[in-house]
C-alpha cells in the first residue's frame, strides 16, 4: 500500500539537520504521500546548518491537524526556532491531541517538550537533550527508535532508516483504520 492520500507536514526552520529533513521528505514522497514544508513564518526560505535552502509550502498557523495525516520534526539546531513558535506547538498538540502519527528525531524532542505532549510517554532522542525529555516528563531511552503510540523518536541521522520504517508503518497502520 502506497500512502498517496497522505498528508504529510514537516517542520522547518533555519539550521535544520539536511539528513533528518530531506530523507523523511524524499521516502514519503517516493510512497505516493504529498509532503509539506511547514515553517515558523520567520522566512519563506530555509538555510540548513550547513546552508541548504528549503521552501516552505505553509506556515504552522495556515494548517490544522485535520489537514494531515502526520507530522515529522527534524533535528538540528531548528528545534530550539521552532518550539519558540506558538503555531507550531498548538500544531503539535492538536496531532496529539487526534492520536496521528508524529515522528521525531535528535534535538526534534525541543519542540515536544515545549508543547507539553512527553509526559508519560517512552522516548530517545540526541543524548544532549536527554536532561530536556525528562524534565518534561519523558522516560527516556538510549535506544535506536522508540514507538510509544502515536510517536516515533530516534537519536541522529544514522537511526533514519528504522525512524522512517517504524513511521511510515504508523501511518499505513492509520490510513487502515479510517
């Protein structure tokens, strides 16, 4: 099964990590899904760490979680941009909110933090923001790729092809029940 009716949202936002962006966005293209750069607004044009560009197609507060069908938050150092963002946590909680797919990866777990959808849940994510998950009431785990649910966490961009095969599984797994 393909997932050519899939809408799939990734965030953006400058000094995103070029691997956790590009990779999810070329596989679930490759899979028939429509995926949109969404971006904080603070620019129509997004520079990666090391320079980059990504156009964003939207902003977080021109889409609404009934419009998706998953959402991916990269690493880098965009996370610590992106959770500053009132539209992008309120997007985030509103995909928590409707139990859809969220796939996040290394410093992506900033944003969950800040929108206040980690506690109680199992997660991994870069070693550096470890202190981060828990204090916001994460159980967290040096692990590969965690599932917990709804959600998809990993550490770095060698944990992509697990990250993407467990995410990409969760939305099969969604599009099966509508």
């Amino acid at each position: 099964m393909d997932l050519g009716k899939a809408v799939i949202a990734v965030l953006v936002e400058h000094d995103y990590q070029e691997m956790e962006l590009w990779y999810p966005v070329y596989r679930l293209r490759e899979l028939g899904a429509e995926v949109l750069l969404v971006g904080t607004g603070s620019d129509t044009v997004y520079k990666s760490k090391h320079g980059y560009p990504a156009k964003a197609d939207r902003t977080a507060d021109e889409i609404k979680e009934s419009e998706l069908a998953g959402l991916v938050i990269p690493g880098g150092w965009a996370p610590d941009k992106l959770r500053q963002s009132s539209s992008v946590r309120n997007l985030v909680r509103d995909m928590f909110r409707h139990d859809k797919p969220v796939a996040c990866i290394c410093h992506g777990g900033w944003v969950l933090a800040s929108a206040e959808v980690l506690k109680g849940r199992n997660v991994t994510s870069y070693p550096g923001i470890k202190d981060d998950m828990v204090n916001a009431g994460a159980k967290w785990h040096d692990a590969e790729v965690i599932v917990d649910g709804n959600l998809v966490t990993s550490r770095r961009p060698d944990d992509l092809p697990s990250f993407m095969r467990e995410f990409v599984g969760l939305l099969r797994f969604a599009e099966a029940e509508v």
